[in-house]
C-alpha cells in the first residue's frame, strides 16, 4: 500500500499538468541546499557573495516556476536578479554600466509584460483595459529592443549606432519591418483575403494560396528592399564622397566584379574603420565608415569594396528578401504566427510565445546556413578578381579593432568613451587579433564556433583561412567550417586542413602586423604580451614537447634557447637539443612540459613518485612512474604508466625562501615560504607540514589543507580589505602584470609595474605610463615563477567541483 501510495503521488507529481511544477520545485530545493554550502563557506571564510546571489537567484526562479508552471517567466525572474546584482557590481565601471542599466531596464519591461500574462491566466480575467494577458506580453516583447536602444541613446547618443556591429543595414531592416508591420495589421481583418476555389485547408497553409498576415509581410518587405537605398542613406546620414582617389578605386573594384551599372559611393563619419552595400539591385550603393577617408589605404578600399561590391554584384539582398519569403513559407505551412508581433494583434495565438521563441531561434539557425553561402560567394568573388589578400587584411585589423569582452557581440566598448588607443595598445590589440587567429588554425574552440552558429557570419579567422592564397580551402567551406569542426566524425579531416594551411595564415597576420607597426613592433608586442617571460624558466631545463597538431609528435631534450620570433603568430620558440639534433619549437604550436627519466614528480592527487622511464615509440605520449611506498610496505613498488605530468619537486623547492601567494578567508595576500622540503621517501604533498609567514605572524600548515595553483593567477582585489592586500601591492614593482580595473573592464592594462604610492600604482608599456588608482583595480593578473596556496576550507563545494572538473584531463591544481 506505501508503495502504490507513493507511485500514485509521484505520478501526479510528474502528470502532464503539473510536472512544470515540480521540476520547478526541484530546481528550487537544488538551489537552495547548494545556497547552504556557499552561505557557510561566506559567513565562516569570509569569501565573496556572489555565488551565494546567483544561487539565490536560482531558488526564487524555481519557485516560481513551482507556482505558476510558467518556464519562460522563471527564466525572466533569474535574468533580472542576476541584472541588478550585475548593476550593483559594476556600478563603479562607466559604460558597462549604462549598457547593464539599459540591458536591465529593457529586460524589466518583457518580465512586466510576463507577469501580467501570467496573473490574467491564474486568475481567468479575459482582458485587462481591453488587451489579453498574452497581448501585453506581446506589446512588452516588441518594445523591449527599441526601450534599449532608447536607453543607449541617452547613455550614449547616435554613436552607440555607429560602433555596434548590431546595428547593421539588417537591424535597420527589421526595425522598418515591424513598423510596417504595426501599421499593416490594424487592417488584416479586411486583409484576409480567400482566392474562389481554394480549398481554405490549402489556402491557410500554402505562401500565396490567400493572402493575408504572411503574403502581406512579404509585399511589405520588397517594397522595403526596393527603396533601401534612398532611405538608409537618410537612416545613417551617408555623405557622397567626391575623393577623387576612392572614386577610382572603387571603379577599378566594380570593373574588375565586372558590374556595369553605375554605384554611388557614400561616406559615414564615425570611430570606426567598416563599409556596407546596400540598396537595391537597380540601385546600387557603397558607404565607408571611419573618421576620415584618409584611415584608408588603396588596399584597404580595394579589399572592403570588393567584398561589399561582391554582395551587389550577385544581388543578396535580393537573396536576403528570397530568404525571408522562405521562412514565411514554412510559418505559414505550419500555421505559427507570422512574427512576435502576431501575439500583439491577435487575442489569443494558441501557442505558448516560449516553444515559439525556440522555434524562431531555429529557424533564424536555418537561414544563416543560406546567409553563410552568400558571405563566401562574396569572398569568392573578391578573392578570384584579385582582391583576397586585401580583404584578409582588412578582416585582420577589424578584429585588432574589436577587442574585448564585447567584441563578439559586434561592440566596442571601449569605443564608447572618449579615451584614445595608445601606441602600446594598438600593437597588443592587433598582435591579440593575429595571434588569436592562428591559434584558431591550430585549435578551434568548440565554445566558439558553437557561439558562431546564431551569427550571420563565419569566423573571421575562417574567412581570412580561406582568402590567404591557398588552395586547400574555399570561401563557401570556410563559412561552414564552425558547423563542420562541431560534428564529431568529420571533425579531424578539417581540423588537417587549417594545420595544412596555417603557416600561410600565419604568414598574412605578420604581414599585415608588420605593414601597420614595422619590423621592431615584434619585439615589443612579445614585452606587452608577457610571452617569453612567462617560459624563461625553462632555460636549460629538460622538456618533453608534445605537438597540438599531432599528437604523435613529440621529442625530448634541453632547452638551449628561447627566441622571440618575428612573428605574432608564434612570438616565442623554444631550441630544443634532443638525441636526434636540435629542434626549433613554435611554442603556441607544442604542449611543453618540465620532465625527464629519474626525476622526482608531484602528481595532480599530491603523489610524489619517480619517472623511471619515458615512452617515446608509442602511439601517443606516455611515461612510467614508480610512486613512493610507506616504510612498512616491503614490496618494491610497481612503476604506473601516466600520460599526464607533474610538477618536478625541484621547481616547487625552488620556491621556498620566496614570496608566494596565500588564497584564505575570501582573500588572497603575499605570504614568504620558509620550508619546503621534501625528502627522497615522502610518499604524498598531502603529509608534509610547511612553514610560511604572513605579515608578522609565521604560520605551520598541514599540506593536505590546501590545493596548489600555478601561474598565471588572477587575483581578486578586495577593495574592502586592500589593507590586508597592501604587501602584494608593494611587491609589484618591475613586474608584468596585467589589470582589470573598473575603467578597463573590457580591454585589461598591461604593462610593467615601476611604481607604487599610498593611493595608485604607475604601468609603463613601452613608452607610455599610465596611473591607477589602487582601488579602481578589479583583478591582478601575474606571471611569478610562484605558486599560489588555497586554504580547502575557504573554497565552497561548488568551487570544488569546478576544480575537479578543471584537473580531469590535465594538471590545472595540486589537489592533495
């Protein structure tokens, strides 16, 4: 009976009406018992809050979803809280801020909107002030983007349009739409319109069979497309150039795409360097944007025109507008709304605006794989009348433009302000680009082309791949290549293909590196970047280099030699003497570790144990290694066989007598290691006792208390308690260090520390110094041949899951 008891409640749990609420509910218990472990851990150690808000924002959200079964509405609960949390963060941090505010408020607006539905339905009222539950939702939905955009002219007037890559001549489109839209709909019910003799069953589902909602959205795009040209150059303010040198050589361009017709060439004044066409196929038009038209090289107009020019040549818009009637035709065959805009218009829509919303994401997916094939038609088309390099370079230094946290959302931050890009920045923002580029040949995050899949086009990185003067790649598989390197099985066949190709990437980066900064700007972008400083502790020491490339590729030798290269590509190699002769190692291109036969090893789980032999003959890299026994074990101990180092004890002997850094009670200070020794017989990390001081107090640990991390660290700089941070202030002076400060949330500060104050700290890089007020500082970054301790208790258990994960297939931590 208990049983059938608790089978009956546990199926009206999960019933088809209420198993919303109970994964609601579950979700909210899950969140709150995590939400206890983060609570001790911040009341106990002292740490930061933040996880424990995100947590609580995670219970209020599941339980209401447990009240009122609504997914969508606990999703908007969740963003909004975890929005003003954000707000009250970066409250210090100007323009992230205002975009957070305007983020906030236009996301406050569809949360209203939700709520209303929601407690119209729950309480069975037909309308309120006339309009359904789902009709203010929709009216809330449709705004929300105009309300930031509202929100962002405030913040920022008319020059947050010209350097978000958001607000293209498609957005321009889109808003256009929904306004005809908005218009048309006040008269679809005499729109609505059946041909005589068909059948109404085909005539709701085939494009064109009636004609109403659908069939008058696309009339009304066309004619939209049609007089594209005149009213986006009033949109964006575009000026006709009379510069005789862009003039001809955008004829030089059309007449080697072979168009005949005459193109009008405008002119947009913003921060920014891009172009677009645009209008219609009868009516073609070309704008460059930048301060000036002299930031233009006859490259530069050559590579973006041919490319603009390209899409005019083979009409995509016309394309685009095709495009759009396609997925109005599938909407129709399936009888969803047209748009968002129906749940405005129609009182009751019948599908619920979330299995929608997915809906429209997918179908938005669907049409970007049509959008994709016109982005590398166009680049096929440049590339073949002469213009591929040029366009590759001009790809390259947009994406030294837009650097930061924003960048892949199409912004500039660091554009809204008034600040001036240093030489230094320059330099390291482009060799970032580059660098980042050819590391894309080598290794393509699956993160990113993921990211890739809801943008309208390819990766750069991909693009300039295929425009580099090669033959391996086409302009049309590279705009597909995010979706191929995601599929598991066909996967490594174009992961060949970038490595086959990479040095002719890597070749193009540096050109255009060394075009724009000169031959010496390679030196001084490996002393901004901290490359070779972080890797000069390998000199002299013996390695075993293990390829990205192929994994069956790896030596064993000395390090002889660490160059910096002429290259931002791969700034830094390593000259490695092995049996078979030296070697010259791209650093970025191999995996290096410390390690050679009879040295002694601490292991990612605090095992200390002696690498007896290394395997260098089998199909991939591995080594033997007999770990160290108790004393009343007689056997010999059995060598294991490990394909994931450790870290020689002499390195991390090598830090005792040194300042290392102490992560404890929510905060990480400068500590001095006195001991550190570990004997010959010490089975484990985890069973030694250490001696380190901190300030005036001199402290003995127990090794299995904490975790050990290596370089580079971030550090949280707790404003609160700088006092107690105050000695890893004073340490910094002639270090690289990089800087997450309130006013550079978006770029980071790098440089060298040659000065500190009471209040601030001076950075040199290269010949510029910069002052920063020491409590304007977010987080330190360094690259001390150090280590960092974490206090195990001071770490939540969600903290530890993320190590855990983080030290699965690689030594991340010592975790004894």
């Amino acid at each position: 009976m208990v049983f059938a008891s608790i089978f009956s409640n546990w199926s009206i749990w999960f019933s088809a009406e209420n198993y919303q609420k109970t994964i609601g509910f579950i979700i909210a218990i899950f969140c709150f018992l995590l939400l206890l472990t983060e609570l001790y851990t911040v009341i106990r150690q002292k740490e930061s809050p933040d996880m424990a808000i995100i947590l609580s924002a995670g219970v209020l959200a599941g339980l209401v979803q447990g009240f009122t079964a609504d997914v969508l509405l606990a999703i908007l609960v969740l963003l909004c809280c975890l929005m003003v949390y954000s707000v009250w963060s970066i409250r210090q941090s100007p323009v992230w801020r205002e975009l957070m505010i305007a983020s906030l408020i236009s996301y406050s607006v569809i949360l209203v909107g939700r709520i209303i539905q929601v407690i119209t339905e729950l309480k069975n009222w037909a309308s309120i002030w006339g309009l359904t539950g789902q009709q203010w939702f929709g009216i809330a939905w449709n705004s929300f983007i105009y309300v930031f955009f509202i929100m962002c002219i405030i913040f920022f007037g008319r020059r947050f349009f010209l350097v978000s890559r958001l607000t293209s001549p498609q957005i321009i489109y889109l808003m256009l739409f929904a306004i005809s839209y908005l218009i048309l709909y006040q008269f679809k019910s005499n729109l609505n319109f059946y041909y005589p003799g068909v059948k109404k069953a085909l005539a709701d589902r085939l494009l064109f069979a009636s004609f109403g909602t659908y069939e008058i959205m696309i009339v009304a795009n066309l004619l939209l497309y049609l007089v594209s040209g005149p009213f986006l150059q009033l949109i964006f303010g575009v000026k006709k150039v009379d510069d005789e040198r862009i003039i001809n050589l955008v004829e030089e361009v059309k007449q080697n795409l072979g168009i005949t017709r005459n193109v009008k060439v405008g002119f947009v004044k913003a921060p920014i360097m891009n172009a677009f066409a645009f209008g219609a196929f009868f009516d073609k038009r070309i704008a460059f944007i930048a301060n000036d038209l002299d930031e233009f090289s006859n490259d530069d107009i050559r590579g973006i025109a041919g490319h603009e020019l390209a899409h005019a040549k083979n009409v995509d818009t016309f394309w685009l507008f095709l495009i759009t009637t396609v997925t109005f035709g599938i909407t129709k065959a399936i009888q969803f709304p047209a748009t968002t805009l129906d749940y405005i218009f129609q009182p009751d829509v019948g599908l619920d605006f979330l299995w929608y919303y997915l809906y429209s994401l997918g179908l938005l997916v669907f049409s970007y794989f049509f959008v994709r094939i016109l982005e590398g038609r166009a680049d096929g088309l440049t590339m073949r009348a002469g213009y591929g390099t040029a366009l590759a370079k001009g790809l390259i230094k947009l994406e030294g433009f837009y650097q930061g946290i924003a960048s892949e959302m199409g912004l500039s931050v660091y554009l809204l302000t008034d600040k001036q890009q240093t030489k230094a920045e320059r330099i390291r923002f482009l060799g970032d680009a580059g660098r980042s580029i050819y590391n894309t040949m080598i290794q393509p995050s699956k993160v990113d082309c993921f990211i890739n899949l809801i943008a309208s086009h390819p990766k750069s990185a991909f693009r300039v791949a295929a425009l580099a003067e090669q033959k391996k790649l086409s302009p049309v598989k590279a705009a597909f290549l995010p979706i191929l390197l995601l599929i598991p099985f066909v996967r490594k066949k174009y992961l060949k293909e970038l490595h086959q190709i990479r040095n002719d990437v890597g070749s193009l980066v540096d050109e255009t590196f060394e075009e724009i900064h000169g031959p010496e700007s390679f030196s001084q972008y490996d002393e901004l970047s901290h490359v070779s400083y972080q890797y000069n502790y390998l000199q002299g020491k013996e390695v075993v280099a293990i390829s990205k490339l192929d994994d069956k590729d790896f030596s064993q030798g000395k390090v002889i030699a660490l160059e910096v290269s002429k290259s931002v590509s791969y700034p830094v190699s390593l000259k490695l003497k092995t049996a078979n002769g030296e070697r010259d190692l791209p650093l970025n291109e191999f995996k290096i570790y410390e390690m050679a036969e009879n040295q002694r090893q601490v292991f990612k789980d605090g095992r200390i144990g002696t690498i007896t032999k290394l395997l260098l003959n089998g199909e991939k890299f591995e080594f033997l290694v007999a770990f160290n026994q108790s004393s009343d074990t007689e056997k010999a101990p059995d060598a294991e066989k490990k394909t994931i180092p450790g870290i020689p004890v002499d390195y991390l002997q090598s830090f005792e007598g040194k300042k290392i850094l102490l992560h404890q009670n929510g905060i990480t200070r400068l500590a001095q290691l006195h001991s550190f020794n570990l004997n010959s017989t010490d089975i484990s990390l985890g069973n030694k006792q250490f001696t380190i001081q901190v300030g005036e107090e001199q402290k003995t640990i127990q090794g299995q208390k904490f975790i050990l991390d290596f370089k580079p660290f971030d550090i949280y700089m707790r404003q609160r308690r700088i006092e107690d941070q105050r000695s890893l202030i004073e340490w910094l002076p002639n270090k690289p260090v990089a800087i997450q400060s309130k006013d550079d949330l978006d770029t980071l500060l790098k440089g060298k520390v040659t000065a500190v104050t009471e209040d601030s700290l001076d950075i040199t890089a290269l010949d510029t110094v910069k002052t920063i007020k020491i409590d304007r500082i977010e987080f330190l970054y360094l690259f001390e041949d150090t280590c960092m301790l974490f206090y195990k208790p001071s770490l939540s258990f969600i903290e530890r899951i993320i190590i855990f994960f983080q030290n699965r297939k690689k030594l991340a931590y010592i975790i004894p």
